[in-house]
C-alpha cells in the first residue's frame, strides 16, 4: 500500500499552473488592453499561493521533520531563504507592471516572464529537494499515522472554502484514480445533503471529460 505523501498531489497542481502562467505571460499580447495587467495580478496571486504554501509547511510539517531528521529540516530552511528571493524579484515586477507607460509594456512583459520562469526554475529544484529527500526522511523515520496527523491538523485549519479552493488547484491536474479518491474521502467526510454542492464547487476546474470520468469512478466506488 502506497505511503503518506505529504507533497506529491499539491506540487503537481503548483507545477502545471506555473508552467500554463508562464506559457500565457509568453504568447500575451502587450497592446491589448489589461491583458499584462490581469497576468500581473495572477502572478502576484501565485507568490502569495506560494509563501502561504511555504508558511504551512514550516507550521505543519517541519515541526515533526525538525524532530526526526534535523539535516533535512535544516537544508530546507535554506531552500526556503533562496525562494524568498526569486518570490520578492516577481512580485516586484509585477506590482511595477500596472504603471508602465504603453511603449514600454514589452520590455516589462519580458522582465515579468523572466523573472516567473527564474521563480520556476528555483521553485521545480526544491519541489525536488521536498519529494527525494524530505519525504523519504520522513518515511523512514515516522509512521503512517503520524503523517497522516500531519495532514489532519492541516485539513482542520482550512476553512470549507479554503478547502474548496485547495481542491479546485489541484484535482484538474492529477490521474484520475488519485483525484477520485481524494473527492471520495470530501464527500465521505461530509454531511450527505451537501454532497451535490460539494462534488459541483470541487469539480468546477474540470475538463468535460474529467468531470465524466470523476462521476463514473465515484459510481463505480459507491456500487463496490
């Protein structure tokens, strides 16, 4: 039976909308109106997503990783230093974007994708660094249970729409097995009369096509 993964299923959701952020920022057109301007505004959302990621690993995670296998702790601590930096440069140029005059959108376009894709860069080596170090350290050193307390002292400080939230980041971007189980274990957690608006606010990210396959495999778990 697969281990708790404390990192997997949320890095493959911060992955893919960095990558499409990055590919839109590129193809934007600098002479249509408020189209820098809105990509401006999603990249300072993705650094606040990103600190506040940062800030419930240090509340959650590296606490029981400070305890059981310090040198872990210790080099991403230093990762985390690193990530501020690159966080600071593109959340400055995004912020800056919004009052450059007309002509010079172009040259701010490519500082502003410059300075995301330099955040991807630094950002994919210590999703690295978290998932072939940090969790293997964690495995061999704690229990199941105790990394699944992990993620329950989590999931109980989330609000239900932070929750929602969380999800609809996520769910699009991962198999579909791991994406039904997961909306499974929501919908099993809460009251029946909500299911419905549940499985719809959850859902919403959604191709047609995954939102079909997510109904068919949660019929398919209700019939076993």
């Amino acid at each position: 039976m697969p281990r708790v993964d404390l990192y997997k299923n949320v890095h493959m959701g911060q992955r893919a909308r960095l990558f499409g952020l990055a590919v839109e920022l590129g193809a934007a057109c600098a002479a249509k109106p408020g189209a820098l301007a809105d990509l401006a505004e999603r990249c300072l959302a993705m650094v606040q997503e990103l600190r506040e990621h940062a800030d419930h690993e240090d509340t959650y995670i590296h606490p029981l990783l400070r305890e059981r296998a310090p040198e872990a702790a210790d080099a991403l601590d230093a990762e985390h230093v690193r990530l501020d930096a690159v966080l600071a440069t593109l959340g400055h140029r995004a912020r800056t974007l919004p009052t450059v005059h007309a002509e010079a959108l172009p040259a701010a376009q490519r500082d502003l994708y410059l300075a995301l894709n330099e955040l991807i860069g630094a950002y994919l080596a210590h999703l690295h660094a978290e998932e072939t170090v940090v969790m293997p350290a964690l495995w061999e050193r704690c229990t199941d249970d105790e990394l699944g307390a992990v993620f329950d002292a989590f999931r109980a400080s989330r609000t239900h729409e932070d929750g929602v939230a969380d999800l609809r980041r996520m769910l699009p971007f991962l198999p579909p097995g791991t994406r039904a189980a997961i909306v499974r274990a929501v919908l099993d957690g809460s009251p029946a009369e909500q299911a419905d608006r549940i499985l719809d606010a959850v859902s919403a990210t959604l191709g047609p096509g995954q939102r079909t396959r997510l109904c068919e495999d949660l019929a398919g778990s209700r019939a076993q």
